[in-house]
C-alpha cells in the first residue's frame, strides 16, 4: 500500500470528513491486548465509541457463532489478527474459511481486520481487507487503522486530556531483564484476568498479588506474559530474581542508576532506600512494574517491598505470603483444553488424542508436558511407547527437552522442593509420606482423622495423636504447594463445609513414593490399609453407602490391599468388588478382579473359599462387559469343581451353578440354563423355604429363562408370585422388588396386555 508522506496523509481529502460518531467492537486474542486497547483509545480520541472483547476460540462453541456472535452486536467489528487470533492446532484454517465467508456474507461491511503477522492466514481473510500493522511507528498505524474503517485522517494523533495507553511498538522507558515472551504460551486467561483485576482492585499504595503454585506450573511464565501484555500501561518494568537476598537486593539497586538516582556512592542499603523512595514518590516515573520472582521466604522480601502507584507481582511456592499483606492468586495445572492446545503447539506431528493422552498421564502438569512434548516433537516414538520409557527412566535427564526458562527436568525440578521439606520439616515428610499409600489425586482427610489407634505405625504415633502437630505438618506442605487443600461445598448441616480432601499431584506422588525403601514403605502401606477397612461402610448392596466406597476404591491397589494376606483386608476387598458391581464400575471391577485372582490363587489356592468369593464377582463383570466366553470357563469350572466336591444339594455348589446358568443366557444356551435354573429353584425351596431372598432369586432367574424361551405365560405367573413375595419380605422399594415389578410388566407386554403393562409400569414409576 503506498501511503505517500505525513503531511499528504494528514491532508488527504476523505470522503467523510464529518463521519458521526460509530460503535466500534475490537476483537482481539488476548497475547495482543496492547494493540486492542491502543486502538481502541485511539478511537475513543476520535468520538468513536469502543468496547473490547476478548477471543478465545479454544473455549467457543464454534467459529461460526463466535463471529456471528459479535456482529449481533449491533456495532462494526475490528479483528486484530494475528497467529494466536487462530489458536493453531484448536482449529484447523478450512474451518476458519468456511466461517469468514458465511459471516461477511451474512454481514456485509461491517467486518474488518488489522493484522499483526506477516504469517500466513487462512486464506478468508482476504475478504476482511486487512491493513498490516506490524512494524509502523504510532503515526502510521494509526493513519491506517482510520482509513481501514473509513474515518477521516485529519486529526492523528490528537489528545483530548485523558492520558491513554503507550504505543505497543514502543517499549516502557525502563524495560528491566524480563525473561524472553514465551511465543508458545497457552490459555492462562482466566489466571490473568484475575491477577489483573487483583492488582487494579487493590487499595492504592498496596497493589501487590502473590502468583502461587507447585514447582514448574508456570508461575513465572504468566508473570512474563503479563508483563509483555501490560506492558505499554507502565512507564518501568523491572524483574528481580529473588530466589536469595543477596541477589534480591544487588538487582533492586540496579535500578538506581535507571532511575536517574546517583549510584557511585553509598551502600547497596542507601541504594535500595533511594530506590523505594523514588516508586512510592512516582518520580521521576509514576507507572512502574515490580516484579520478584521465586521468593519461597517472605523474610527476605517483606522489607524491600516498593508501595506506591505501581504494581508488585510476586512469584512463589508459599503460601505464607497471605499473611504478608498480598493478594494471592493461585496458578493451577492447566485445564484439559489447554494441554492439549499447547503440546500440539510444542510437538506439531502429535494429533489430538495423542496430545491428550500424554496430557491424562502427565495430569496437566505444564513444565513436564513442556519437557516432554519438546521431545516428542523430534522423534518418531509412538505416545504410548515415550511413556512407557518415561515410566522406566523418570530421573533421565534423556528422555526430556529442557529449555533456557527451565533448564531442570521436571522430577528434579520437583525433587529439590521435596529436598526441602526432608531437611526442614520431618513432620512435614512423613504425613507426605503416608499420603503417597493412597492413590495420587484426592486424599480423603475424614480417613485419617479416624485412623485406628491400634494400627498407628510407631513413627507415625507422635504426629498422629497431636492435632497441634499434625496442623502444622499439614500446613507445612500446603504452605510449599506441595499439596493442596479442598474444602467440601456441601452446607454445614449437611456436613459440608470443612476441609475435605488433599489434592496430591502424580508427579509428587511418584518421586516420593520411589525414595522410599520396602522396609520403610511397608508399615505406612499396612496402615493406609487398616484405615481404609476401618471406613468399610459394610453394606455394598445399600446405595446409600455408594458414595462412601467411591471414597475408597481408588485407594485399593496403591495401599497394597490386592497383596494382602490379611482376611479382614480381604473380606473388605470383596465387599468393594460387590459394590462395583452393583453400581455398574464393572470394568474397574474387572481389572481388579483379575489382579487380585492371580494373587490369591497362588498363595491361597484354588478351592480357597475367598478365591471362589472372588470368582463370582470377577464372572459378574466378564459376563456384563459381554466377554461371555472367558465368563462361561470361569463359571464352569467353579461350577464343576464344588458339586464334584459336594454335591449339587449343597447351597455353595447351587450358588456358583447359578452363577454358570446366567452366563449360559447370555450366550443363548436357554435349554441347559432352564434345567440348572428348575433344578436350583426346587433345591433351594426345599432347603430354604419358599420366601428366603436367594429362593425369590432362583425364582426370577426361572422366570428370566422361560421368557427368554416365549413361555410367556409362565414367566408371568412366576413373576407375579416373586413380587407378591418381595412386597411381603423385603418391602415394596426394596431394588429386588421393583425389579419384579418391571419383569411383570415386561411379561404382560409380550403377551399382548398392553393396558396392564402400562398400569404396572405407572405404580413402579410411584414408588419410585
């Protein structure tokens, strides 16, 4: 485009020389929020009306809608272009084709672009007839952004009073050591967002946040950016690394000299002095941005904090600073979308499941997917593959990428913080280490609360007995980022409202539990395991108490409780396996069946009665997966085994044949299962008497048999006998009563009684 000079441009004829003032919505992802607020301030100079919107197309629920989102506005739209306005690796550019051309079709004039790249875009956009705004000086991008909107250019650079923001191509006066803009940075809006509003809200002379969080979730990255995206509403930006007060204090005085201040005489004490005088006084600058990052002790920062009208961001793994008269904001792991986006963006060749299956394995954890897609993005290794290898060689510094903003592998990135609390905080360490018994994620606290006393490991008994101590080891490890904390959002009277739950990342989980031996390991582990049998609700057939064995599941295998050779541990197993199986969690319940059953049949034996107690559940969810055949052997031999041994009179034998005959339904053998289900029935009336509940089972199997077989009839009859029977034993909302209540039904609507079937159905839909 040739512009011609300034002063041609500034005299240039345009066609609306007295244009009224418009609404104007400027689009903008937000890496490039300078340029929106500089246009937009630009705009307002002029008597344009101006509203800024963020996009975010990795949270929209279409690119079509977004944009025609924006044109229901009702204003003319301005998108700021650039590389991160299309989310590489969300979105694919036929998709953002296909949507530019339908919206501009929809909405003709009212779409126009500025562009910051000169990238290549999807290749829609032309329709936008973007102006290019990279590398112009303030005068020109200016000039350019009018005549795209078609707006008179006779009043560049006019002010009207209001002091507006700096020119984005133009750097703050002090620009003080700021790491490098990371061009891979992802998501973190929402963290951002809240930061900024926690440093606009603060009381004035007291604008200081705390960024917290574990080691390498990014707390220094979203200090970086937002030093970058803010950048042009401060006049100094200045970093101080403050891991050490020796180095904390060296950097602050640095910027004496930047300052104007005089710095060949004096102490570095005198320096600093002068230093915090000229930010609290604004002079001679009045915007600034003080950043210190990595300070784990406030000690060492309280007294050297600058007040003012500027704004602190302080970076940490300690909590103790909300004590220290900050905001904090916490940076937590990305979301899911946010993985995914960002591996994709650091290893190009990976697809979207790919991506989110090392995001699952890694739990979203930023500097290790960093490290890990870096080194995916250079070699052929399948997923699967680099995390099986990952699994085996954790500590390698070979099967990771580092970078100059983190140099160290993420284990010893998180090795050196547990380094830490080994040689500050013993009490600290071992609560950590009991923690790693249960299962990484959410660690339920009511556990331990109620650990039986008799089963407190001897080093464990101190801490566990003192409320004092166990506190301050707990708040120790909260403290660090170590763990976190999550309360229950139930109402009080429902129980709610306290603390619930330790959230214990895998990454921490692992390296802990790898530093300790077998000799340490095994009294935490048994310990862990008489806790989680002691919160044994007892009753895996009352969905009531569900939620309590959800609680537990988890924990099974971590603890050792499939290893155990303990018979409580063992009974409380199978009540856990019952459980998944009534709730439906068959395939959780499968794989632990099928550990547990290599285990127990080689130390316990084959006709052990907690084997054959196993072999029912583990048949129940091969045969409701519909692995019919490996359920069919299963049952078979058990079946086989116990009437040979006892009989088929024998109420364990009966039970373990039924079992084979439900199998043999589902492979439609309807014949052999009726004879087992008529020969069951007629024992167990004789040995038990016509109402026990396992007769009324043997009952409803028959009765599944002959309609499954067309004698509708009898199926009915004997349904209808089952549920009369059920009301009078177990009550009519008893699950095995309603259950009948829908076989009568399901009879009486294959027989042709439509009307009764409806009538039935109505009366359970009642009850319920």
């Amino acid at each position: 485009m040739t512009t011609g000079s300034r002063q041609d441009q500034g005299n240039t004829a345009h066609p609306y020389p007295h244009a009224q003032p418009q609404r104007f919505v400027i689009s903008f992802a937000g890496f490039n929020r300078p340029w929106a607020v500089w246009i937009g301030h630009r705009l307002e100079e002029h008597g344009h009306r101006v509203a800024l919107q963020r996009w975010d197309p990795q949270n929209s629920p279409g690119i079509a809608q977004a944009l025609d989102d924006l044109a229901r506005s009702g204003s003319r739209v301005l998108l700021v272009l650039s590389e991160r306005y299309f989310s590489a690796g969300t979105h694919a550019d036929e998709e953002w084709n296909t949507a530019l051309r339908a919206v501009t079709d929809r909405h003709p004039d009212r779409f126009a672009a500025v562009c910051l790249t000169d990238a290549p875009l999807p290749s829609a956009v032309a329709v936008l007839e973007k102006t290019d705004l990279w590398g112009l000086d303030a005068y020109e991008a200016e000039y350019r952004v009018l005549r795209r909107l078609e707006l008179p250019t006779d009043r560049i650079g006019t002010e009207t009073g209001r002091r507006g923001p700096r020119f984005p191509n133009d750097p703050p006066e002090i620009w003080g050591r700021v790491p490098r803009r990371n061009p891979r940075f992802t998501g973190r809006n929402d963290v951002i967002g809240t930061l900024r509003e926690a440093l606009a809200e603060a009381p004035a002379g007291a604008s200081t946040v705390t960024l917290l969080g574990l080691s390498g979730v990014g707390k220094t990255q979203v200090a970086t950016e937002y030093a970058y995206r803010f950048a042009s509403e401060y006049d100094v930006v200045w970093w101080v690394p403050a891991e050490d007060r020796p180095t904390l204090r060296e950097r602050l005085a640095d910027l004496a000299p930047a300052l104007g201040l005089p710095r060949g005489a004096g102490s570095y004490g005198e320096q600093i002095r002068a230093v915090l005088e000229a930010l609290r006084r604004g002079s001679p600058y009045g915007r600034w941005l003080m950043v210190f990052d990595g300070c784990d002790n406030p000690d060492d920062l309280i007294d050297l904090l600058p007040s003012g009208a500027g704004d602190v961001i302080i970076t940490s793994r300690n909590r103790e600073w909300a004590t220290r008269h900050t905001s904090l904001v916490e940076v937590p792991l990305y979301a899911r979308p946010e993985s995914i986006t960002f591996i994709r963006r650091r290893a190009l060749r990976l697809t979207a499941d790919e991506a989110d299956q090392l995001a699952e394995a890694l739990e979203d954890y930023p500097l290790a997917l960093d490290q890990t897609a870096g080194w995916l993005a250079d070699s052929p290794l399948p997923v699967g593959d680099y995390l099986a290898l990952l699994q085996r060689r954790m500590d390698s510094h070979e099967a990771v990428t580092v970078s100059e903003d983190y140099p160290l592998p993420f284990p010893t990135a998180l090795a050196i913080l547990l380094n830490n609390v080994r040689e500050n905080f013993p009490d600290a360490l071992s609560l950590l280490r009991l923690f790693v018994f249960f299962a990484p994620g959410p660690v339920p606290l009511r556990l331990l609360r109620e650990f039986p006393a008799d089963d407190v490991p001897e080093e464990l008994a101190g801490l566990i007995n003192d409320q004092i101590r166990w506190n301050a080891a707990l708040n120790k490890l909260v403290q660090f980022s170590v763990v976190r904390l999550e309360y229950s959002d139930l109402p009080l009277e429902e129980g709610g409202g306290g603390l619930e739950t330790v959230q214990l990342h895998r990454m921490v989980h692992g390296i802990v539990r790898e530093d300790l031996s077998e000799e340490e390991a095994e009294p935490l582990a048994r310990a862990v395991r008489q806790v989680l049998a002691a919160a044994d609700p007892g009753g895996p057939s009352d969905s009531r108490l569900w939620p309590r064995y959800a609680e537990l599941v988890p924990h099974l295998a971590t603890s050792g409780v499939l290893t155990s050779g303990n018979p409580r541990i063992q009974n409380f197993l199978l009540r856990c396996l019952r459980y998944l199986i009534l709730a439906g969690e068959y395939r959780t319940c499968l794989r632990l069946s099928e550990e547990t059953d290599l285990i127990w049949r080689a130390v316990l034996g084959e006709d052990h009665p907690k084997v054959r107690e196993l072999s029912y559940q583990y048949g129940n969810a091969l045969r409701n997966l519909g692995l019919f055949r490996r359920a069919e052997t299963l049952t078979k031999t058990v079946s086989g085994r116990l009437t040979a041994e006892r009989g088929d009179r024998d109420l364990e034998s009966l039970r373990a044949t039924s079992a084979y005959g439900g199998v043999l339904l589902c492979i439609a053998k309807f014949e052999p299962a009726r004879e087992i289900f008529e020969h069951c029935l007629s024992t167990y009336r004789e040995l038990l008497g016509e109402d026990d509940s396992v007769t009324l089972d043997a009952q409803n199997n028959l009765a599944a048999t002959y309609r499954l077989l067309g004698r509708y009839q009898d199926a009915y009859d004997l349904d209808l006998d089952t549920l009369r029977r059920r009301e009078r034993v177990l009550k009519p909302l008893h699950i095995s009563t309603l259950a009948s209540g829908i076989a009568c039904a399901m009879g009486l609507r294959l027989m042709g009684r439509y009307r009764e079937a409806q009538t039935r159905q109505e009366q359970g839909v009642k009850l319920n």
